[in-house]
C-alpha cells in the first residue's frame, strides 16, 4: 500500500476502531480486575491488609471458681498484670531484652524460653512476665516510649486463699508446657494457663473459659503506634463454677489439727454417697507459689524435698494396712461361712502362735487368751487372725482381696491415683515358683501385711461399705450423684455384728482412749511396723455408730502405733457431727503416744518404697508410685518375728489452729441413705446423743434445719470384755 492510500479515510477509520476496540477490552479488563479485587475479593486484601497493620492480643478468660458444698471460695481469680512484646523478628526481639535487662534481669535459660514462646507465634505478644508486680509495671510504664513493642495488660490471676490447707485438692495451674500442646492441651494457644495437678487439671475443661482479643496498630517495622481504638475487642467468657463436695471449714479443721512436721494424710467421706468431705496431705505446699511461673530454686527445693511435699499421700502414697485389713479377712471369712462371731479359734492366744518351725509374735506378748470374732477384732489379736488367715488359704484371700477392691484404684475424680499393692492369685507362683512359698503367708494376709499396701482413699472406701451396709461407693469430689459400683455380699446380721465389733474397738479395745459420752464411735486402729523405719500408725472410724454421717482414715507415718491417730479422727468426727463448739480447747488431747498397741511384727521386706514393678523396694514407709499399673514388691513369704526395738515416746506439738468460719455442717437430707435394716431384726441400735438446738452452736453459726439429730435411743450393744488369759504368757492380760 502506497504512503497515499495509508492515510486514506477509510483505512484511518478503520485503524480507530481497532484502536478503540483494544482499548475498550482493555479497560474491560481492567475493570474486572478492579472489581475482582475490589469488590468480590474485597474481604480478602481487607484482612491482609489489617493483619499488616494490626496484631492481636490474647485476652485471658478468667478460670472458673471453685467452691465447697456450701458455696464457699476454694479457688478465684484477682486482677494481675503481664508484660508481653511484639517484635518484628528474633533478633529484633532479643534487642528488646538486652534493653530490658536493667528492669527485668533475665538469666540465658529465661531468655530462651522467652524466644521459644516467639517462635511458636511470631506474630502475637511473646510474653516476658506473666505475674508483674504493680512496682516493675510502674516502672516500665515510664519507659514506654523507649520500647514500642511493650504491651502491658491486666488478666485475671489465680488465687488459692486458703493456700496449702487445700494444695492437694484443688492442685496449681502453669503455663502450658511445649510437650503438652502436643497431647493433652493441644487445642490451647502457647502460653496459656492450665491446670496442672489435682481438680485444676481433673476439671481443667470446665475451668477453663474463651480467650478474647484486642488488637494494637503497629508501623512497618512492628512498633505499636496505637493501643486503644484500633480494632473492636472481641471479650473474654469466663469458665464455669466447679461445686465440689468438700467442706471447706471442715477442710480448715483437719488442717488445723494436724501435728506440725509429721507426714500422713487423712480423707473424710460421705459413707452413703461417696462425697469426699475433707482431704488433707503432709507436709503440703503453697499452690500460690506456682502462679505466673514458680522460681526454679523453689521448684528444685520442693522435688528434692526427702518429705516428698508435692506428694498427695491420700491418693498416691502406699501404706500397709495393718490391723485395719483384719475387717477385710473378717469380711472373707463370714461370706465363705468360715466363722461366726462366736467362733473361738483352736489355739488361744498366748503371745503368738507357732506354725512349723516359726513363732508368730500377738503385738501383746502376754496373750489374749480364748477370743471370739468379735473380741479378736476389738483387741487386735494377731494371734486369732493368723489362724483365720490359715482357714481361709491365700488364695481365698487374694480373690477375695479383689473381689472387695484391694487391688485396684478407688476411680476418684483426682489426677495421679496410684494403684494399690495387692498380689493376683498367680503372683506367688511367678515370683516364687509353684513349690517356692507355703501356705504360710497367709497368716502375714491376714493382718495386712505381706505384699499388701493400699491407699488411704482405697481403705476408706472399704470401711464406707461396712458402714453403709455393703455399697461400694465410688469417692468423688464434683458435687452430683454418682451410683455405687459394687457391693459387698454379706447379710444385714453380719454388718451389724461388725458395727457392733468396731464399737467395741472404741469402747473397751485398742482405741478406747477416744470414747466419747455425746456420740458413739466405730473404729479400728492398726499400726504397720516397718523394717527400719518407724512405725505408722492408722486409724479409721464411722459415726454415728447406728446411721454414719461421715467416716475419716487417718494415716501418719512415725506415730508409733494406731492409738496415736485415733485422737485426731475422732476430733473429726465429733466436729463434723456435733458441730465446731464441741471440739474447742481440747488440742492438748491429740498428741498420744502411749497406750495399748496392736502392732504387727515380722521379719522380711514389707511392701513399702518406691517401686514400680515386682522388684523389692527399699524399706519407707511411703510408697511413692506416680502413675501406672504397679505390681507388688515379693517379700519372704514366711515372716517371722524378731524382738522389737526399744520405742521412745515421741511428742509432735500440734499445728496452730488457723481460724475457720463456723459453718453449719448439713448432713444428707432425708431418704438418701438405705432404711436401717437393723430395725427389721429387732435390734436396737440408735445412739444415745442428746437432742441439739440452734442454742448449743457457737455464737453467730448459722442454723441448719437440715441437719438430722437422732433422738435419745438405747446404743449399740457391746460384747463383754474377754475372759482373763489362763494361759502361759507373762503377767496375764493388761
């Protein structure tokens, strides 16, 4: 084409329309894009966009409370401070401490820990102070516009009041550690606060509520510009209340009682529901301490600690059960139609009893002498029990041991349970050898020692069952109704006749040093004598004798004998029942060394130490095993006794009484427990407590129409004392 015809009309006009149509497509598309962007994504850039100007801040809900069954604080939340930074990396996060350093002086663990935190969410506050004092936040306050990226806010902070009197019931809450985000606690942010041991950590779920955010502005280089109004907040939702079944002031009480620098544990229980009313191990710790972080120092003090004071020793700390589980062989013994009370065993005791070639040492040297059922359980005759344990064979007895729940745990509501020692009915054959062991360690069964060691909580359960008429209840700690899981199949004739046994341990027995005039007590003492450690002494008793209220174990390592214990469960007792005004001024009547003893003596290793699986364990009288199925320690299984070493009356100085609000103590409402079946036999059984008015409280206790007080009746029979001892032990019976 010629420069001519180029610029003819025609073609210039169809080059314009080309020219227009291009350019209109292409404004098409630009205008979709725009549109795409613009509007249909519009969302998407908007949240890019705020995410690059804004940062999130974590807003902490606050824990649920946990209260008593009255509806008192065990466990609140009080306002705290943290100090947190945003960094725009590590290293510009590492500058920010080394600034810091004058303020907040951080150690090269510390500092680690803190860039830990960042990594795991570089682009939320990496926190540096969980638990700030006003005094450090003041000071920081006044250096804010040297650091940017500080972010101080107010969360909620933990708060026990009654600090170590409930440590291992309600346990602590810490920061969530990095393993735990990978099991446990894998659907909670890092650096969130969950509980760590008892119903913090049972219940943290309920406990715990929904985060809420704020968000800061920051500039290009991550340094916050604005704090307030830069993005609506979205607020935090609180957990729920826990409502336990503790009593709280009943709680203070046996905290208050407890002699000072002993170990042991005592548990309090509902008998007809299961309701753990008071739990309390020694030596304890202050859960507070652990609030925001707890200082490396206290931690290695309290882990190295040879009390061992982060020990729950009601559920996790293993005893021998001594002459308590002579209830359990008594229980046995009367289901397979072995004996009844009246039975009297073939040899009467006269300090012991010879099985082969080894004597078998009574804890009383001078004999008992010809006893019935009823009587060997009063006086703790060994000698009695060994020929029962005999009757019975071992493995009667270790069905039987499983069959009433000695081997397993008692399934409380409390992380950590450990499971009892108690032996399978093949445990001998696989430690021994079928022909390796005799029918001899039956008579060790029989008085609770051998291989047997159980937990305070498990041995409470048992005597809840002899208490409530044969229901098995399962402890639990959440307020609500939980069924009996199992049931001890004996007539109601044979419940009552063992009532009437363990109240004759009180009246004229082992325990009779705590017989009362107002409220009739049920109980037995036993006292595990320990190859060289002292000996720990229980005590485990019921009242009102005729329809329990509350049964308590008691369990102190040292004490010297179970008499020793049974002063302090009986104070238990007589304030849960009676009401606090009854128990005042009377702690010098607690600390008993003396008095009759029901000790059991042997040679060999009892089941006691730390072990985790079949092999012996060193002699202490604390079992400490932190988890996991257990099996017992194989001991000589033909025990044998030696003379027993010289005891020193030792004296613990009880603990200062902390005061405690006098709190109406309500007992079950009506209809909850079983119908007495002794009414349908005949018997009188009812309590002669006199009838208690709103007048006879403390001055200023609140009233409780509640609460069933029994009117005056004619109290549970009590067999006569046993005959003299005719035989030939030294000095005849005491």
């Amino acid at each position: 084409m010629s420069d001519r015809q180029a610029f003819h009309p025609f073609v210039l006009a169809l080059r314009g329309a080309v020219a227009r149509n291009a350019l209109a497509v292409v404004f098409v598309l630009l205008a979709a894009a725009f549109f795409r962007l613009q509007v249909l994504q519009h969302d998407r850039y908007q949240l890019k966009s705020e995410s690059n100007r804004l940062r999130p801040v974590p807003l902490p809900a606050a824990r649920g409370v946990i209260v008593d069954r009255h509806g008192a604080v065990i466990a609140e939340n009080v306002p705290g401070y943290s100090v947190s930074l945003l960094a725009q990396d590590e290293d510009s996060l590492r500058a920010m401490l080394r600034r810091l350093e004058p303020v907040i002086p951080l150690d090269t663990a510390a500092v680690e820990r803190v860039v830990t935190r960042f990594r795991s969410a570089p682009y939320q506050p990496t926190v540096l102070v969980k638990d700030a004092p006003f005094k450090l936040v003041s000071s920081l306050e006044e250096h804010r516009t040297e650091l940017p990226g500080l972010v101080i806010q107010t969360e909620p902070k933990r708060e026990y009041p009654d600090s170590s009197v409930v440590a291992h019931l309600v346990g602590y809450v810490g920061e969530v550690a990095p393993q735990e985000l990978e099991g446990l606690y894998r659907d909670r942010r890092p650096g969130a606060i969950v509980g760590k041991e008892g119903l913090e950590r049972e219940y943290d779920s309920t406990l715990t509520g929904a985060d809420g955010v704020r968000f800061v502005e920051v500039d290009a280089l991550g340094r916050v510009i604005r704090e307030q109004g830069a993005a609506s907040t979205l607020q935090a939702v609180p957990g729920r209340v826990l409502r336990t079944t503790i009593d709280l002031g009943l709680q203070r009480f046996v905290a208050s009682i407890f002699p000072a620098g002993r170990r042991g544990a005592i548990v309090a229980m509902d008998p007809w529901t299961g309701d753990i009313l008071a739990l309390y191990s020694s030596p304890s710790y202050d859960p507070n301490a652990f609030v925001g972080g707890i200082a490396p120092s206290l931690w290695d003090t309290l882990n190295t600690d040879p009390s061992h004071p982060l020990l729950d020793r009601v559920i996790a700390a293993r005893y021998p059960p001594a002459s308590t589980f002579k209830l359990a062989t008594t229980v046995m013994a009367l289901r397979d139609g072995l004996v009844t009370f009246a039975s009297h065993m073939p040899q009467p005791c006269r300090g012991g009893f010879r099985y082969g070639t080894r004597f078998f040492q009574c804890w009383d040297p001078r004999g008992h002498g010809s006893l019935d059922l009823s009587q060997a359980i009063a006086n703790s005759c060994d000698t009695y029990f060994y020929q029962l344990g005999l009757r019975l064979t071992v493995k009667a007895i270790l069905e039987g041991g499983a069959y009433l729940g000695f081997g397993a745990r008692s399934g409380i509501d409390l992380p950590g349970e450990v499971r009892p020692a108690f032996p399978d009915s093949g445990y001998y054959d696989r430690v021994y050898g079928r022909n390796g062991w005799t029918q001899a360690v039956a008579l060790n069964l029989a008085i609770g020692q051998g291989e047997n060691s159980q937990t305070p909580v498990n041995m409470v359960r048992f005597y809840a069952a002899l208490a409530n008429g044969g229901h098995l209840v399962k402890p639990h700690l959440l307020a609500g109704d939980f069924p009996a899981v199992g049931t001890v199949a004996l007539p109601d004739t044979a419940f009552l006749a063992i009532r009437r046994s363990l109240i004759a341990v009180v009246e004229q027995g082992t325990a009779r040093a705590v017989r009362m005039a107002t409220l009739q007590l049920a109980g037995k003492t036993g006292t595990a004598q320990i190859p060289e450690s002292p000996n720990t002494g229980w005590f485990i008793g019921f009242a009102p004798a005729d329809r329990p209220e509350i049964v308590v174990a008691g369990v102190i390592e040292g004490a010297g004998h179970g008499t020793a214990v049974a002063p302090y469960v009986a104070r238990i007792i007589e304030r849960y029942v009676l009401g606090p005004d009854t128990t005042q001024g009377r702690g010098s009547r607690l600390v008993r060394f003396g008095g009759p003893e029901d000790t059991v003596r042997g040679i060999g290793p009892a089941v006691t130490g730390v072990a985790r699986g079949p092999a012996p364990a060193p002699a202490n009288p604390v079992r400490v095993t932190p988890g996991g199925a257990a099996a017992p320690a194989p001991a000589n299984p033909v025990r044998v006794t030696s003379p027993a070493p010289a005891r020193a009356a030792a004296t613990a100085p009880a603990s200062p009484v902390r005061a405690a609000p006098a709190v109406a103590n309500p007992t079950r409402a009506a209809g909850r427990a079983p119908a007495d079946t002794s009414r349908r036999l005949g018997v009188p059984i009812r309590v002669a407590i006199p009838a208690r008015t709103d007048s006879a409280r403390r001055p200023g206790a609140p009233a409780n129409p509640a609460r069933r007080v029994p009117p005056p009746a004619k109290p549970i029979p009590i067999p006569p004392p046993p005959p003299e001892d005719t035989g030939p032990g030294p000095g005849g019976r005491r």
